[in-house]
C-alpha cells in the first residue's frame, strides 16, 4: 500500500513540471516578441562598452566657413599666418570683431577690446555692430531680383513711380543704384516717423544738384525701398526678413531698435585725448532707426559673411542679372552698396562710432571681415582689412 501511494504522488508531479516549462518558455517567446533589443543588450553588453570607450565624440563645429553653424564659435590663431594677423590687430590696437577665412577654412574669429567698456563686456564672434552703408548691399539685392523677374529694368525711368521728384523722366535705376542721379535731400527729420511717413519726408525734401553726377547721399536708396514696396505691396522691412533673414538663418541679425536692445550689442566709442573708450557715443534712434534701406541694421560678422557668401553664389540673383549691372562701367566704382573689382569685392560703412570692412575674393576662398566700434577718427581701418586681405594670397 505504501509503495502504491508512493508511485501515484510521483505521476501527479508530471504534469506541473511540464506546465511550469511551458510556462516558462512562452514567457520566454513573449519577452523576445516585445522587446528584442533588450536581449541584444544584455547579450551585447560587454561588446558595446568597448565600443563606447574607443569611438570618440564627433565634433558639432569645424573650421569650415561653408557650414553656417562654424560661425557659432570662437576660432582662435593656430597657424603661423594667423598668429601674425592676430598681432597685426593687436599692434593696431584694433577694437572690434575679426573674421579672416583663407582657402575657405575659418583661421580667425574673435573680439579684440570691449564691446561694453563700463561693464567690462568684451568683443567676441557673437557681437553686434552697426554695418552702416553696407545695407545698401541688400536693398539692391532686392531691386535686382525684380530686375531678374522682369517687374522692372535697369534703364526705367523715376517718373513710372515718383513723377514729382526733379529729373524724374530722366533719373534711371541704373542711375540711383550707384548714386548717380544728382539727387540728394536737403532736410532730414527731427522727430521719430513710421517707415512710410519717413520715406514721404525725404521724397517731399528732395532736390536735383548735378543731374547725372555722382553724389552719395541716401535719398537714391530711400527712392529704390519705395519702389520695392510699390512693387510686391510689402513693406522694406518684411521683404528684408523674408529675403534674408529667414532664408538664410540669419540669427544674429537686426534692425536698430532690436539692436539696441540686444545683450549682445556693441557699443561705440571715440577715442579721446589718446586714450581708448575716451567717449562713449549716445545712441541716436531717430537718424538709425529711420535710416531704411541704407544703415538700420546691426549684424555679427558671421551672419555678414553668410550674405555676401550667397551673393556671390546666385542665390539672389542670377549671372546674367549680376553682369547686366556690374559692368566695366562699375568696376572699381561703387554701385549696388559695393566695389566691384576683376577677383574680390569690397564693401565699407561708417556709422557714428561703428565701421565695417569687407573684402571677399569671388570664389570665396579668401576673407577679411572687420567690425569696429570704435572707428578712428580722420582714419579708417580699411588700409589694415586690405593688407591682411592680400596677405591671404600668395
């Protein structure tokens, strides 16, 4: 009897093994079925930590200027030539922000003195300064590219948009572009204006000197922003943003008032009684802030480069469009904002206290890009741009 018992509670074991296995192994199955890389982890694991600790981190930034996000960072003098142009600058007792980019590899990008003296705030890549006149560079961008999209042509006449203004039947695009019209405005205002009312105050004050002669004054540039926005019915500053800043990313880019009102804005300053930061110069929101088209906006030296980079490229415009423009006639002379020469061109501007200095080879190998905010007085810094510019070619 025993050994009956015995024999009849072994048998019973039997089927709970078995369940216990199955139940096991489809739980198994299931864990595979809805997670099968924490299996290859766990199988793994020793393998990918070698792995993690012998594959280096990939670097975000690079020396290479054509990639926007390099214009994110410092770049400090490693080579022997970038070594001697950052004591170019320094002997110079430069103030400002250096962008120099040979064979189209950044060498340097960094601030020299204070952007804020008081505060003791330094110049870095990601200041701000004033490019004064070098807006012109822009808002003949725009006139061009409706040149390109036959809504006008380079040798249509004034009077199809301002029949009041002296010699309107006879000043050509062509004519206010590179400042040749005559015009110039004999009173500027003395209170703050809307964009449209400002525009209308200039028009209503302008008067002809020497019809066909060459005299710089804004009146042409604020003529050709009322054209644009005659044009395509949106105001200069949207089609700027659209055309510029949003296209390109610029992040560091802005009109006066938003200038003004940045961290990272420089201040200028004129150098008194031989001494650096001798005055600070007030900021004078009625005359910037109103100059549309010509010098209302504040840039880094990166978001600078990313337009004339795009220029050059026919981004904008195309090659027949730039040719029809800048002709013989032009080289070496200004028109559209710059100066076009037969290898490089060079874009200047002078904005109390502020004076940015542009030189960059067509085929953008070679540049020289410098913000000041302290412009030397009865002096300039674009004799030391050019000779750093020239050092860059053998």
């Amino acid at each position: 009897m025993h050994q009956k018992k015995h024999h009849k509670k072994s048998n019973s074991l039997i089927p709970a093994i078995v369940v216990l296995v199955l139940i096991v192994l489809v739980g198994a199955e299931l864990y595979l079925l809805f997670f099968p890389n924490d299996t290859a982890i766990i199988s793994h694991n020793h393998t990918q930590k070698s792995t993690a600790q012998t594959i280096p981190p990939t670097p975000t930034l690079t020396n290479d200027a054509t990639q926007a996000k390099n214009f994110n960072q410092e770049v400090q003098p490693t080579s022997d030539l970038a070594k001697q142009l950052n004591q170019k600058l320094e002997n110079g007792q430069f103030i400002g922000t250096a962008l120099v980019i040979k064979n189209e590899q950044i060498i340097l990008q960094k601030g020299f003195g204070y952007a804020d003296f008081d505060k003791k705030q330094p110049n870095t890549y990601h200041s701000l300064f004033q490019i004064g006149s070098i807006q012109k560079a822009m808002t003949a961008t725009l006139i061009l590219q409706q040149i390109q999209s036959g809504k006008l042509s380079l040798d249509e006449t004034l009077d199809r948009f301002y029949p009041n203004i002296p010699n309107s039947q006879d000043i050509t695009i062509r004519q206010l572009l590179s400042m040749c019209s005559g015009l110039y405005q004999k009173n500027k205002p003395a209170i703050m204006m809307s964009d449209d009312a400002f525009l209308q105050f200039g028009i209503s004050n302008a008067i002809m000197g020497t019809y066909g002669k060459f005299k710089y004054d804004a009146i042409n540039y604020y003529l050709l922003v009322g054209i644009l926005e005659q044009l395509t019915g949106s105001s200069y500053r949207t089609l700027f943003n659209q055309t510029f800043i949003q296209k390109l990313q610029l992040s560091h880019t802005y009109f006066y008032n938003d200038f003004i009102s940045s961290n990272d804005r420089t201040y200028p300053y004129e150098k008194t009684d031989g001494k650096n930061y001798g005055t600070q110069i007030a900021d004078k929101p009625i005359l910037f802030n109103q100059e549309i088209g010509t010098g209302s906006v504040g840039m880094t030296v990166g978001d600078l480069y990313l337009f004339f980079s795009s220029f050059l490229s026919g981004d904008f415009i195309n090659k027949h469009t730039f040719d029809s423009f800048w002709t013989s006639e032009t080289l070496e002379k200004f028109a559209g904002g710059i100066y076009m020469y037969n290898d490089y061109i060079r874009a200047h501007g002078v904005e109390e206290g502020f004076e940015p200095n542009v030189y960059i080879s067509k085929d953008k190998q070679n540049v020289v890009i410098l913000f000041t905010n302290q412009y030397p007085k009865n002096q300039t810094y674009t004799a030391l741009g050019k000779e750093i510019f020239d050092s860059l070619t053998p």
